[in-house]
C-alpha cells in the first residue's frame, strides 16, 4: 500500500467526488461558484490574496449578479448571507515580495470590509520559511487544494493564447500565458482540508474555528467529477515552530512514488532544485529500464532571485539525470506561437502523475524549500480500480494536450502510435501553434555566488536565528522574539540621543515644571495635585520621564521618587481603564484577528511584556496603556510589570536628581558622560530586574 499515515501522508479521507481543475479561469469559476452556494463558513489560506483579483471564469466575466473583483464579491456575498463568516489567512509575507503584491491588504480585506469577514496576516512559521497552501474550504463540504492563489496574475484560459485582452492585471497591464492545476474534493476530504485550515487559523490568530455544515450541497456548477468515492491522501511540509513537530509527508511521498514507477513519470513543477528527487528518479532509472520520465517547467522565472537561484539549481537537477537525457528524459517548456510571434507559458502547476495509478495535485515545489522549509498541501489519489487508472490516463493526456494544442483523445493516439512513448509524443506533437519545446538553462553565476543566494531563496530548512542565538547563549529563544538585552541597550541609546535632540529641539522644558512643582512642594495638597499632572499630562502624551525629572528635582530624591512613582502608576492604571472600557472593539478593528496574538503573549508572559515595553520611560502612556486594556491584560500582571520596567529608569533619574533637569536642555559634555554611565547603570540594572522577575515567574506559573 502506497499511502501510509504519518509516514508520507497526513490523513487518508474519502471523497464522494473529486476533479482536476486546469488553469486559472476554470478555477476562479469553480470557487467562485461554491462560495456563492456557502451557507457558514468560508476558509481561505494562502501564499498570496489580493483583493483585487477578478474572480471569472472563462468568459472573462460574471453572470451570477455578484460583482467580479474578489473583496466586492465577498462584501456582497456575506451582506446577502449575513450568518456567513469569511476567514482569510494570507502569508505575512517577506519585504522581497512587496512589489508584487497586495500594497496594503489590511486595509482592503479588513478594514473596507464587513466585521463577518475576518483577514489575518500567517505569520506561524519559522524565520525564513513561508506559509505556501493554497486552500478553500467551504461549510466543510467542499474544498479546493492546488497550485492557484487567488491572486493577480494568475488567470488564463486552457488556450494560453499569446495575445488575451481578458489577460491583464489590476492596473491594466498584460501578462503572458499562465498554467496551473488546482483540484476540488468533497466529502470527508474536504472536511480534513477544513481541519488543516482551522489549525492554521488557531495558529495564527489564535481563534477557535468550529464546524459548520450547510444544509445544501455546495459543489462547483459545471464541474464534472473526475473520481467517485475515492481515497484522497493528503500529505504536507510543516517547519519545526512554537512546539510544533515539522511533518515532511511531502518529500516521503515523492520518494515513494518515484519509487513505485513502472512505465511513465509525468512531472509538472515551477522550480527543479531538490537534489535528493532528482538522485532518487536517477536511481529508479537504472533499476528499470522501461522507465520513461517527461517533465514539464517554465522556461524563465520571473524575479531575479528566483531566475538565479532556480536556474543554477535546475542545471544541477537535469545534470543528475544526464546520461538518460534525450531517449528516457525529457525536460521541456511549453511555447506558443501566433502571428510571427512565440511566447512562452509561465508552468507555475505542481503535478505527478505516475503510471496510470498514481495523481499527485498540490502546492509543493520541486525545490528545497518545499521539502521541509514551507508549509505544503498535496492530494493524492491511487487507482483502485480501471476506472480510476483510465481517469488518471484521461487526465494526463489532457495536461499534455494542454501544452501542444491537443484534445485528450488526440494525445492517447498519438501514445498508441508511439508504443506509449510520453517522451516522443512530447518531442513530436504540435498543434495550433502550440508545441513542448527543450529547455535550455546557461547558467552564468558562480558556484560562491549560488551557494550564496540558494541559502536565502531556497532553503532546505529555514534560517533558524532561534537555533542559532540558542546555540551562543544557550537555551531555547522562542522564534521571532528580541532578547532583553537588545532591547535594554536599545532604550539606553533612544535616552540619550533623545537628550541630545532636546538640546537642539526642546520638546519641553523641565525647569517650568520644576518650578511648579516646587510652589506646590509646602503644600498638603502636593500630593493630589502632582499625582493628578502626571494623570493628566500621561494622558496626552507628555513625556513621562520629564514630570519624574521634575518631580526629583522639586521634592528631592526620596519624596520625589516616591510621587513619581506613585504618579506614574495613577496614570497607567487609569489610562488602562479607559482602554479595557472602549478600547477593545477599536483595536480589534485595527489589528482584526492578530489581538488575539498580542493578547495570548501577554497573558502566558504578562509581567515581562509590561516590563520590556516599560524600558523607555519617554514612550507615549496612553498607547500603551489603552492596548494592555484592550489587551486584557489583568491588572495585577499589568501593574507589576509596569513597576519593574520603569523602576530602573525612575531609580537613576532621582539618584541623578536636580541635573536631570539641566542635563535634558542644556546638557555639557561632563553632563552627557554622566547620562551615560547613569544609562549604562540603568540598563544592567534592567537586565537584571527582568532576567530575576522572569526566572521566578516561569517557575512559579
């Protein structure tokens, strides 16, 4: 048996249907046709969502009513099924990738949408790896896994015409053909996909996502099945993160599948860089002699990095397979023709087909960053039975067809006439201008050069700056965190070039408020009317540490630290108020699902996160105050971490006492070195605090 839980598949599900869906405009009109009949929930992951994208089928426009435009057509959904709620998990992708994507996603899939459509930005991934599914599930009846986001620049017809008007993105520009393979599934399959999705979602904004199955049938208008009542494996890629175990299902599965070949392998992949693969088919070749395999890439890739990267690793790739090239291997591009012109189709489709037993359908690359850097998703059908094996023959056939401008039918007799050759029917068969074409690949970068730029655009494991500070300092670093250290010293440095900059721009003047404080200094009503400033002015935003200067400088260093102090918490506590009173619904608002992150960090660390964020006394109080309240952060976790972030800085600047004052606006060079061994003081004093608090809280809770 081929398809093995925990071995190189996550769950093996039934499907009561299941059909290969080919190219973007059969897609987009698949999916669309589905969320129309959802009825509870729709889910949505992927490596990229832009709001823009025109959600047609093949025609180039929609006759539903709804409007074409993914965020329009979703409004208009859920403002027609207000019980319908919209999950959108998008990749809180790498700077890298900003030009060529969504400029501001937030703003036009959160906050220009209904509050029933919810949009988090995954970034539950290690540093370095990226989250690469591309999956829908909809009332957990339906759902779709493949290739295809639904993003710009990923419509095409079946025709790959070199000239398409419908063919152009967002801003009217067009692009060139563009082919891709997405597959639909129902029953318990579909609902396994919908557990995947749900465990990304708790991953990524922490929600739970129950399970909601509609009373109608919401399988895709014009969509034939091309299997009944079948076994779907489903096998991932899923990095080492937060506690998580990686799953590398993805790459098991290639190799078992390699490894199960008889007659043909059929490959389309966008990149070609996994050595092992390549070493693993190399092998099988040798084992069997009638082992043909025909593999289907883009000629060029579109970015720089990628051209570089991918194009080096695919010439390592095809040197492996060398001494079958030609006869047993082909390794080819599909090239269109019309009117003088020849353009090349971008493959960006993630396929193996093997014999006629095996149909592989997903997200995973052939490259090192699929097998064990990224999250994946593929679906796994094996034949059990004639039926299925001519369906996967069917279905081969129609992806070749689809490169040389010929029907199924027409690639089966070409097959027939060929002794079942997939590598001489792919060399020879050309129709309506279309053709498989050899790639060639001339790298020119130097092996330094690739080595260099493989370990940041293909990884076979991600970066790891956890492993690596664990590994210098010793210990467990939780992934994308900054240590205390940096942050202290950070605050130090903010201090004293923030002393500079008020010698040059006053921002306040600490011997008014000196002088104010100091009239009031013989009166009883000293007490309420300091705490009451620092109250008032923490509110809208004065500087805090020049009323805890002042207050040092008016009452001395005990009575004024001790007013300050008792000031400063005043403050904090009723601007905490006020955010735990109106704050929550305007954060979530701003920050949609990703609160619910901030939220879960503070409350398992809530004394430390207070703390670090108290480390730069100068910060604005009522930002943080109004999101720790809106935060809910308890108010004993709150108000001890703001204690012990901002005792240091208080304990230094009333030992300083009356200089502090002068230091902040007319500082002299003594007055600037005297700041920064006080600094220097405060941050070991930080460090120190903190390192103690947070040793004694994570024993004690």
């Amino acid at each position: 048996m081929l398809l093995k839980p925990d071995h190189n598949v996550w769950r093996i599900a039934r499907a009561g249907r299941a059909a290969m869906l080919v190219d973007g405009a059969n897609y987009f009109a698949a999916v669309r046709s589905a969320m129309i009949k959802a009825e509870g929930s729709i889910l949505i992951a992927g490596w990229d969502i832009h709001s823009r994208t025109r959600l047609v089928g093949p025609s180039g426009r929609a006759d539903d009513g709804y409007p074409e435009t993914f965020a329009e057509f979703l409004v208009a959904l859920v403002t027609k099924k207000p019980q319908l709620v919209v999950r959108l998990l998008l990749w809180d992708f790498s700077v890298l990738y900003a030009a060529e994507r969504d400029p501001f996603p937030t703003a036009t899939l959160q906050w220009a949408t209904p509050p029933n459509i919810r949009f988090c930005l995954d970034d539950c991934v290690p540093v370095g790896s990226s989250q690469h599914q591309k999956l829908v599930a909809i009332d957990d009846q339906v759902a779709f896994s493949g290739g295809l986001d639904l993003t710009v620049r990923r419509w095409d017809t079946n025709a790959h015409a070199v000239d398409d008007p419908k063919r152009v993105d967002p801003a009217g520009k067009p692009y060139g053909p563009f082919h891709d393979v997405q597959m639909v599934v129902d029953g318990a399959a579909a609902e396994a996909l919908g557990d995947l999705l749900r465990a990304r979602w708790a991953c990524a904004a922490l929600e739970k996502v129950p399970v909601l199955k509609g009373a109608s049938d919401p399988w895709p208008d014009g969509v034939t099945p091309d299997f009944t009542d079948t076994d779907i494996g489903i096998a991932r890629t899923e990095p080492r993160f937060d506690g998580r175990e990686e799953a590398r299902e993805v790459e098991r599965l290639f190799f078992d599948a390699i490894d199960a070949a008889e007659r043909t392998i059929y490959i389309e992949n966008q990149f070609l860089t996994a050595l092992p693969v390549a070493q693993r088919l190399a092998e099988r070749l040798r084992e069997n002699p009638e082992l043909e395999v025909l593999i289907v890439s883009p000629q060029t890739h579109v970015s720089w990095l990628e051209a570089q990267s991918m194009r080096v690793g695919r010439a390592r790739f095809a040197a492996v397979l060398e001494e079958f090239m030609g006869e047993r291997v082909a390794l080819l591009h599909p090239e269109v023709e019309a009117h003088g012109r020849s353009v090349n189709t971008m493959v960006h489709a993630k396929v193996m087909i093997v014999d006629d037993r095996i149909l592989r359908i997903g997200s995973a690359n052939l490259n090192n960053r699929s097998m064990g850097t990224d999250t994946e998703c593929d679906l796994i059908v094996v034949a059990d039975g004639d039926d299925q094996r001519r369906s996967i023959r069917r279905l081969r056939d129609t992806l070749i067809g689809d490169h040389c401008g010929a029907s199924a039918g027409e690639v089966a007799q070409a097959l027939d006439a060929l002794d079942g050759s997939l590598v001489r029917v792919a060399r020879s068969l050309a129709r309506n201008g279309h053709r498989l074409a050899p790639i060639v690949d001339d790298p020119t970068l130097p092996r330094e050069a690739f080595t260099l730029i493989q370990n940041v655009a293909d990884p076979e494991q991600p970066i790891g700056a956890e492993e690596f500070v664990s590994n210098m300092f010793g210990g467990y670093v939780p992934a994308r965190n900054f240590s205390t250290v940096v942050k202290a010293i950070a605050a130090g440095l903010v201090i004293v070039a923030l002393a500079l900059v008020w010698h040059f721009v006053p921002l306040a003047d600490p011997q008014a408020v000196k002088a104010t404080f100091s009239q009031l200094s013989d009166s009883r009503w000293a007490p309420v009317a300091v705490i009451g400033a620092f109250v008032i002015a923490g509110s809208l935003m004065f500087p805090v540490t020049v009323l805890i200067a002042a207050t040092a400088a008016a009452f001395g260093p005990w009575l004024g630290f001790a007013y300050a102090a008792v000031g400063a918490l005043a403050s904090a506590l009723v601007t905490y108020g006020v955010g735990a009173a109106i704050g929550k619904r305007t954060m979530s608002d701003l920050l949609g699902p990703r609160l619910n992150r901030v939220r879960e960090k503070i409350a398992r660390r809530g004394v430390i996160s207070v703390a670090a964020i108290r480390l730069v006394p100068v910060a604005p109080f009522a930002v943080v105050n109004l999101a720790a309240g809106a935060s809910a952060i308890p108010v004993f976790d709150y108000m001890v971490g703001t204690v012990l972030g901002m005792l240091p800085g208080m304990v230094m600047i009333s030992a300083v006492g009356n200089q502090f004052a002068r230091i902040l606006t007319s500082p002299s060079p003594a007055d600037i070195m005297i700041l920064a061994v006080a600094v220097t003081a405060w941050v070991g004093l930080s460090i120190g605090v903190q390192a103690a608090v947070s040793r004694f809280w994570s024993g004690g809770r």
